[in-house]
C-alpha cells in the first residue's frame, strides 16, 4: 500500500515509518494547486493531504493526477475539512471520526489560551517596549487582565473549548459561559454554565472555537458583537476565519480603541485571499493579533495526527496492506 504525504510531515518519516513498516510512504509537500497537478497520483492508495495548502481540492484537480477516485482515500491529518471538496468522488476521512484520539492532541486548546493570554495580559505592547529600549515608561499600555476576573463565553465546546474551560477553572474564579447547540451535558468536572442562545453569553472574553458548518458562517456578526458589547473587550478566534464577519469585526474594534482581538485563522486562506482581510489593516495593529494558522503545529500533534490519519486511511481500506 502506498502512502502519500502532501503534508510537511517528513520531520516524522522514521517513527512513521518504524511505526508501519508495510506500507510504502512518499513525502512531497504541496502548497500550491499547480504543484498538485503535476504528482502521479495513479498507484497511490492513500493521500494526507495538507490542511495548509491554498486551494480547494476537487475532484478537476484530482482528475490531473491520473489517480482512480474508486481507489483513492484522502485522510486528511486535521478537523477540518475545508481544504477539501465536499463532492470528492474518493473516499474522505478526518480526525473528528475518531474522538477518542482526537482527544490526545491538545496543541490547537493550548494556542488558544496563548492567544487568549497574549491580549488579556496586553502582552506583545510588553514585547515591543523593551524592542524600543524602554522598560516601564508605559506601564499603562501593558496593564491587562487577570482571567480569573472576568467573564469569559466560549462558543463550541468540543476538544479545544473543554480545554480552554479546565484551564480557567485551574486558574481561579472566572464566570464561564459556553453556546454550543450539539453538547447536551458537558463534562460535570468542568465549571460551567450552558445558555441555548448565543447573545446570551454576557461576557468579556469571547472564545471562538466551534467547528466550521453552514450554520456558523458569519456567526459572530454586528447583530451578535453589538448584543455583547456592554462588556465586551476580548475576542479570540482559533476556529476559521469564515466564523467572523471581519468586515463586522473591524466595525467593533474601531468603535473602541480598548476592544482587542486574536485569531490564529483569517477568511479565505484555503483559496490565499487571507491577506485581503480588513483584520490586517495597519490602523488595527495595536487592536489585532493574528498568527499564520500555527495553532496545531507541534511536533507532538502533528505527529499524533499522521499517525491517526494512517490507521484511519488503512481501516477505511479494509485494513489490508
């Protein structure tokens, strides 16, 4: 059986390799739709693809690798599946078919608090002064938060919301709030409230971190921002960019120089459009902090994640190799 990885894994090809020593692995990082086209895909039988790369994978772009869409697995080393045609004529797998597993990576919660403490704490104004040889001449720029103070709302409360909640519960007494129509009952170690709609979060800190859907497009809108903004100060985005009306967002941050945001995720970087976003204007530089989409880039979890996505590519398979 022959494995192909279009995801920049080849840090991890011995242990991967130690690990299924049966199966046949090429390494070839992709990023581009051009780069795509020109891989032979006609005897490969599983592909892990790049959750990074700027296009959307269909099935005009498959059909240039001469590969046999009845054949191929694409088992994709990410929860999301944007990166990916929901009309694909092979056979699609990701991380969130198996919860158990997932459950292990904990990369992508753990960016989230950073971010999270990177605004709170007005870190990166803290940062910048001692680049500008100054020590505490501006202390009133770099007077943040204590999250233990304030009251935080998560939307989505799966693997990365849960561990952004024990976190907050570990570090004090924060009022925590979560929306998340699909959790019935969360975990009873954790100390927090459900509300069944989402403007009535009533908090400080906003925390984005539900799953891409139809229905969350645009979620956090002026409709929403401005039923929150009595005390809304913070808003952290670890999700995709698509969740945000950045157009909305911006709107916010201008009406108030106070209001702060952090996202590890723009709208359109599946297609390269992310630089396109509003969010980066440079007036919005001391408002917005927004990194390349790193949240899960670890060692440890993109090693956790390659090594499920195989198992998953190979039982989809039948498990015969």
């Amino acid at each position: 059986m022959k494995v192909l990885f279009n995801a920049p894994y080849d840090f991890l090809s011995r242990k991967i390799e130690s690990l299924f020593p049966d199966l046949d692995f090429i390494y070839n990082d992709v990023w581009t739709k051009e780069d795509f086209k020109t891989q032979d895909l006609s005897n490969i039988d599983i592909l892990i693809p790049n959750p990074g790369w700027s296009f959307i994978l269909d099935n005009e772009i498959l059909s240039a690798t001469g590969c046999l869409p009845s054949k191929l697995i694409v088992s994709t080393p990410s929860t999301g599946l944007n990166h990916l045609s929901s009309d694909l004529s092979c056979k699609v797998v990701g991380l969130r078919e198996n919860p158990a597993e997932l459950a292990k990576i904990t990369a992508s919660g753990e960016y989230t608090v950073l971010l999270t403490l990177a605004i709170v704490r007005k870190f990166l104004y803290a940062v910048n002064e001692v680049k500008e040889q100054r020590w505490r001449h501006n202390e009133k720029l770099m007077r943040g938060r204590e999250l233990s103070t304030l009251h935080v709302g998560i939307v989505g409360l799966g693997r990365n919301g849960s561990l952004m909640a024990r976190v907050l519960n570990s570090m004090g007494n924060a009022t925590i709030k979560f929306y998340d129509p699909h959790v019935v009952n969360c975990d009873e170690e954790i100390y927090i409230e459900k509300v069944n709609k989402l403007d009535e979060l009533d908090c400080e800190l906003l925390v984005i971190t539900c799953a891409l859907e139809n229905e969350t497009v645009e979620m956090i809108n002026k409709k929403i921002l401005d039923s929150l903004s009595k005390k809304l100060k913070y808003v952290v985005n670890t999700s995709r960019g698509e969740i945000v009306h950045e157009g909305d967002m911006v709107s916010w941050l201008q009406e108030d120089d106070s209001r702060l945001f952090s996202a590890d995720t723009l709208s359109g970087e599946v297609l390269a459009e992310q630089f396109k976003s509003p969010l980066l204007d440079s007036a919005l530089s001391d408002q917005v902090l927004i990194t390349p989409h790193v949240a899960g880039a670890s060692n440890d979890s993109q090693t956790k994640a390659a090594i499920q996505a195989i198992n998953q590519g190979v039982e989809l398979f039948g498990g015969k190799f």
